[in-house]
C-alpha cells in the first residue's frame, strides 16, 4: 500500500469523520439543549435521530446517482452541506430550526457513508482493500472522540466559570466547531482522482488506466484493468440496473446477507450508546462532569480497536473478527443489563442537601423511601420537581441518590464500544464494499444502507423513551438479546471474503 492511494482512502472518508462528530457532540449537546429549549423525550429522541432519518433516503439516491455522475461530485456536495448543517444548527434560535439544520447533515452523513467505502473499494486492490476501508470506521470514531473530548472542555470551561460560555451559548459552540473539519473536507476532496471503476464504466478508459497506474504501478493496472474490463463487458448485455436486480433468486443470499448485518449493526444499540453517551454514564450516578470525562474514554476506546481492527482484518481476516466482535457485544450489553439491575435509589436528608437549586422540603418526601427501579424514582422526582428542573439536575440528583457498582456498567459499556469497533463496526462496510457486483454495487449498498439507516433512526428516536419508561436494565437487556441472536446467525452463514478480487467474490457469491 503506497502513501498517495493511503492518503486519498483517508481524504475520501473524512465524511465518517465528520458523522462521528457530529454524532458523538449531540451527546453533550442536548444536555444543554434539551433544558434550554424545555424539550420531552419525543423532542430529544427526533433532534438526535432526525440525521437519521433523512440519511435513509440520501443512502438510497446518492448510491444510485454516484452510478451515473461519480463519486466525487456527489462528495464534494457532501462536505459542503456538513459545513452548512453546523452553522445553521450553532446559529438555531427555535427547536424546528435545530432540527432542520441537522436534517441538512443527514443529507451529508447518509451520502457518506456509502459513497466513501464503495470508492475505496474500487481504488484499493484486493490485499489492501480491507485496511483500507476500514479507515472509513477509523474516521468515524476519531470524530467521536474528537466531538467527546470537544464536549469535555467546553463543559470544563462552562462549569469552570468562562465568560464567554453560557447557559443560552455553550451548546452552540459545540455545535458549530464541525464547520471547521468540514470545510477542510470539502478543499481536499478536490485533490483525489475519479474512481477508476467508474470512469472504465463510462467508456473513459484511458482515464481510468491512468488512475491505476499511478495507484498501483504500471505492472498491477495492466492486471486490474483486464479485469474490470472482463467484468464490464459481461454487463453490457444485461439490463440497466433497476431495484428489481436486487430481487433476483441469483442474489438471494448476499443481498439478505448484506440486510441482516446492516440491522445487526445498529439493533445492539450502538448509536443509542454513542448519541447519549453522556446521559448513560449519568445513570450510573458518576455525576455529570465525570459522565464528560467517560465519554473521552469511550472515545479513545473506539479509537484503539479500530486501529486493531485495521491491523488485523487483512491477516485474520473479517469472519473471525465479525464473529469474536458479536458474542463480545452481546456478553458486553448483558452485563451492562445486569449492572443496572443491581441498583438502588434512596436520597438521604443529608445527600439531599448536596443538591443545589432544588426545594429541600419537597426532597424531604423522598428521606425513608427507597427506590429498586430506575423508572419509578425518576417519576417520583419528576412529580415532585417538575420535568424541566429534574432534567436540569438530574447528574446531581442520580449521583446523591444511586447506589450501585457503576464500573459494571462503564466496563460493559467500553467492552461493547471495543467489541463493536472490532467487528460490526469496520467489518460491515469493508463486506459490504466487496460482495456485489461491480453493476449493482451503488445500487445495493444504497439500499442496505437505507435498511440499516432506518434501524439506527428507530433506535435513537425510542431510546430516551426506551430510558424512562423501561428502565436502563431493560433496555440493555433487549440490545444484548438482538446481539446473542445475530451471533448464532452469523455463525451459521457467514462467509470470508478476505483476499480476493472483487471479479473473484462475484463468482463465488452469486448463487446460479
């Protein structure tokens, strides 16, 4: 792997960076936010989710229109609209307009994430294409620690007195330093050449023989180039690719699955656990500037089993990794369960006094009771206080009042975080890069993606709900349940696709 084809893989997936970002900051975000514009668990759940949402359907049409104009144009629309999304999100003077900012980076977040593995893919050859996709989910979690150590000092500043930071300021700052990575994104997408894939595809094949050359030297494009022209030629007598190839019995199995990972990825909740990161380490009644500092954590955590996921995907190879990954996951999840079900809550007269801006005579109610479920004490405290207030002191209020291991929880919750960037996380996207044919690979992975889209959606629009009305044990119960499953599926069929050619994988995956 030479630098120029290392350094345009990572260029390209710096969207996945700026998605990490802009997922990981919402975390710190709403804690301010959330207050500030007195929003219900519906408001919380769409302002975090609605990214989301919208990048269903971004997934579905810029994977197909990549097909037709390239992958670079669409990119560069990318980054520009990332850069738009958080200004407008830092500048919102309403709830509405929040959200409507941060559907504009769904647009840029959903476009990304298919578009930068599938260029990848087609630029990288077939010993190094698994490394090198795999930096798409290095960038992602480098954006989130990126965006968790960002929320840590702006709330260390905040908290510490800072004049320029506010109540009404605070989570504006922390919205609008994305602008900034995002704007550095969109200059250096103008350095990276057209996929070599794709230009083949438009009859500009000098082009792309040119592309590869400089890729991979004058030896190894002459042999990628036969290739892909071999591939392409026994295209040229099928049908304009439509939804309905998707369907055929020959694709049965690779399409179901390329579904079936794409649910499994984000049903176990990782996007729950990422997108309120901070509101789960406040649960475990840590407080809320230790919540912050776990958060940086969680984000070095990813960071680190990402890099060993790179290293190894290519040697070990992506079943094994997705495999050992999934039964951690759900290993991981069902302690995280067990953590908080071992919980109690009562709030002595003493720790009651600790809390500030509280009435200590409505808290006197609570001195004899004690509480064995989350839900119960939070709507106690809830009737008594009133929402909005609650919200505001919820981290002093859990840390006064919880009694519990919380290191169970925290070491469930790094084990998952290091499980998941182990497997589900980069394996997905390199597999999903690799098992279709050339001709409906836009079209296949849009359409996944929009699956495994709507699933991230369902989980973090519910989520907040999920913690107030099921109770943090449940919850993670039902995530760690999904994740044992999807283990014993996976075992079952899940093939390898490690070092082989994409014209060679074509062969064997398509079912005749």
């Amino acid at each position: 792997m030479n630098k120029r084809t290392f350094f345009i893989a990572f260029t390209v997936s710096l969207g996945g960076f700026l998605f990490g970002f802009d997922a990981g900051i919402i975390s710190g975000v709403m804690e301010y936010a959330g207050p500030y514009f007195s929003l219900d668990d519906a408001q919380i759940g769409w302002a975090t989710s609605c990214p989301t949402f919208i990048a269903m359907f971004a997934m579905l049409i810029s994977g197909k229109l990549s097909d037709s104009i390239g992958r670079k144009p669409i990119l560069i629309v990318v980054a520009f609209l990332y850069a738009l999304s958080a200004i407008l999100s830092a500048y919102a003077v309403s709830y509405e307009m929040l959200y409507t900012a941060r559907m504009i980076g769904g647009v840029a977040f959903g476009s990304a994430l298919i578009l930068a593995p599938t260029y990848i893919a087609e630029i990288a050859g077939a010993e190094n294409r698994g490394k090198l996709v795999a930096i798409q989910q290095l960038n992602i979690v480098l954006g989130f620690f990126a965006a968790f150590l960002s929320n840590y000092y702006f709330n260390k500043y905040y908290t510490g007195g800072a004049e320029f930071l506010t109540d009404e300021n605070v989570w504006r700052w922390m919205l609008g330093v994305e602008a900034l990575p995002a704007l550095l994104y969109f200059v250096a997408l103008f350095f990276v050449p057209k996929s070599p894939r794709w230009l083949f595809a438009q009859n500009r094949v000098d082009e792309g023989r040119q592309v590869l050359k400089q890729l991979h030297g004058e030896e190894a494009a002459a042999i990628e180039s036969a290739a892909i022209e071999k591939s392409l030629n026994e295209e040229k007598n099928i049908e304009r690719t439509s939804f309905s190839e998707l369907l055929k019995p020959t694709l049965r199995f690779i399409i179901g699955l390329g579904l079936l990972i794409g649910v499994l990825q984000q049903a176990t909740g990782i996007n729950a656990i990422y997108f309120y990161a901070t509101s789960i380490f406040k649960q475990t009644g840590i407080g809320t500037d230790a919540a912050f500092t776990q958060g940086v954590v969680l984000g070095l955590t990813s960071v680190i089993f990402t890099i060993i996921a790179m290293l190894t995907i290519d040697r070990i190879g992506r079943r094994p990794l997705m495999l050992i990954g999934i039964g951690g996951i759900a290993v991981s999840l069902l302690l995280c369960s067990y953590g908080f079900g071992q919980a109690k809550y009562q709030l002595s007269p003493d720790e009651a006094a600790q809390i500030t801006g509280v009435d200590q005579v409505e808290l006197a109610e609570l001195s004899d009771m004690t509480f064995k479920n989350d839900v119960e004490f939070k709507n106690k405290m809830k009737g008594l206080l009133g929402a909005d207030l609650y919200a505001k002191q919820e981290g002093a209020i859990l840390e006064a009042a919880i009694d519990m291991n919380a290191v169970i929880v925290l070491v469930g919750v790094l084990g998952f975080i290091a499980c998941f960037n182990l497997s589900l996380g980069p394996v997905m996207w390199v597999m999903l890069s690799e098992m279709y044919p050339n001709k409906i690979r836009g079209l296949a992975i849009g359409t996944i993606g929009l699956v495994n889209s709507f699933t991230a959606w369902l989980v973090t629009q519910i989520f907040p709900w999920e913690l107030s009305n099921l109770g943090n044990s449940l919850s993670f119960l039902i995530f760690g349940v999904i994740a044992l499953i999807g283990s014993f599926v996976l075992f079952r069929i899940l093939p390898e696709t490690k070092g082989k050619s994409l014209e060679e994988l074509e062969t064997e995956l398509i079912k005749n």
